[in-house]
C-alpha cells in the first residue's frame, strides 16, 4: 500500500477535500487496495473536529462523503507517509522545516511537493486557495483543483510503480 498525507493548515478545509478526491479516484481506476490517503493539519485548532460543514456539503454534491476528524501533523507522519503533499507555499515552508528540525536532514522533492505541481492548468502560481474566510463557490473550486491535480498525481504513480488495477473494483 502507497500512502499519501495532505497537508493544509487547519485539517478541516483543503487537505480533507485532496483526502477524499484521491481515494475516490483511486476507487474508481480500481486502486483502492494499492493507494490510500489521509490528511492533517500543520495547526491543531480543529483536531477531532469534523470538516468544515462546507468542506462536507460541497463533496456530498459530488457523491463523497467525508467523514475526516482534524487531526495535526505528528513526527511519526513523516516516515510512515511516502509522500507529504501540501496546498500552498506557506505549507510547504512549515512542513520543510517541521521535517528538518525532527531528521536533522531536509525532505526530498519526491517527499514533499505542493499539490498543483501536478495541476495541468497550472501557469506560474502554484497555491491551493484557501476557502476558509471566502464563499461557497471557492469550495467548489478547491475541489475541482485537487480533483484534476489528483488525477494527474494519481497517473504519474501508476505508471512509476507500475500499479495495476483490480479487475472487480
Ligand atoms: P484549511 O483552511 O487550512 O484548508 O483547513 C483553514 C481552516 C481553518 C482556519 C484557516 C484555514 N482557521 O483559521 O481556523
């Protein structure tokens, strides 16, 4: 099993929705028993809270449920996750040097990358917007970001790790 972190700083808005679209896409190309994903938060204002009620409304017009409870970015998330994927530059900075300063060495590029690296729509800025203080509409948006930079993530490892479908997923 592959295993994927989303990062974004409270756990209850971005990383949840980059959670629950890779596991949905995962399903659905017939790689859930191959790939997995999670997410946590860089801060704990919200862990063991459910997400954010946007966060849920919003995927459940996509047929997802999210059931994620907050929880925030621990040491033992740096080993046990292959990648650590992160929605913005702010992100990236905080989770650099959380792992820096737990392994005395900083992250590969391979461990830790922003999201949108992989977004084909991707022209200079590289941000996850942050939804938390704006509109519903920025939620549907979110979402369709990660849907289509998971997309691309989720193609990139199957043809790195060579990962085969399960005929009757
Ligand atoms: P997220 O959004 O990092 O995408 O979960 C936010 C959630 C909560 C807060 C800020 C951003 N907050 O200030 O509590």
């Amino acid at each position: 099993m592959r295993k994927v972190l989303f990062v974004c700083l409270g756990n209850i808005c971005r990383s949840p929705i980059g959670e629950a679209t890779f596991n949905k896409i995962a399903q659905e190309k017939g790689l859930s028993d191959v790939l997995w994903a999670d997410s946590a938060g860089v801060m704990g204002w919200h862990v063991g809270k459910k997400a954010d009620p946007r966060t849920i409304k919003n995927a459940a017009k996509h047929d997802i449920e999210i059931t994620h409870l907050g929880r925030k970015l621990s040491k033992e998330d740096l080993d046990a996750f292959e990648h650590i994927v992160v929605m913005d530059e702010q992100n990236f900075e905080d989770v650099h040097k959380f792992y820096y300063d737990t392994k005395k060495t900083p992250p590969s590029a391979e461990k830790l990358f922003l999201i949108r690296d992989f977004d084909p729509t991707v022209r200079g800025v590289h941000d996850v917007k942050d939804p938390y203080y704006e509109g519903e509409e920025v939620f549907e948006e979110v979402f369709q970001t990660l849907w289509r930079s998971n997309e691309a993530f989720i193609n990139h490892l199957v043809e790195k790790h060579d990962l085969q479908p399960k005929a009757s997923d």
